[in-house]
C-alpha cells in the first residue's frame, strides 16, 4: 500500500480538471496505461504537463467515443490485479 499522497501533476485540457500523471510523479508506470491503445501517448517532457494529457475520466468517455465511431465496443481500464 502506498502510503504517499498523489500529486496534481496535470490539468486535463478537456474538463480542467487537476490529475497526477504517474511519469510525471516519477512512477515506474502511469494509470493511463490500464487503459486501452487509442492515442499517441507523449514521451515525458515532450508536452506541457499542464497540456499533455487528459484526466482518467476524459481519456475513458474519448477511448469510449472514438471505439464507437469504428464500431467497436466501449471499453474500461484494465483493473489492478
């Protein structure tokens, strides 16, 4: 268990909203890697943190959209296992 609090290390371009990126708190992996292929993911430092990235909440609702506009079906992050 982790006992340190997450850091705000970005603002979704999309909702605004505040989010840590796990590359850019120095973790080994991000949260966004549960979820599946659908965009270009940035190397770190590539992209304004503040700019680069959207919140787990929009990456899902696009992945979302985008999979239905090829006609496939919605899909969610892979879970901790």
């Amino acid at each position: 268990m982790n006992s340190k609090p997450a850091l705000s290390t970005n603002r979704c371009p999309r909702c605004a909203a505040t989010f840590t990126c796990g590359m850019q708190a120095g973790e080994a992996a991000c949260w966004c890697a549960a979820f599946p292929s659908a965009f270009a993911v940035p190397s770190v430092g590539s992209v304004d943190p503040a700019l680069g990235c959207y919140c787990p909440r929009c990456l899902a609702e696009l992945i979302d959209q985008k999979r239905a506009l090829q006609g496939g079906a919605a899909q969610t992050p892979v879970q901790d296992r």
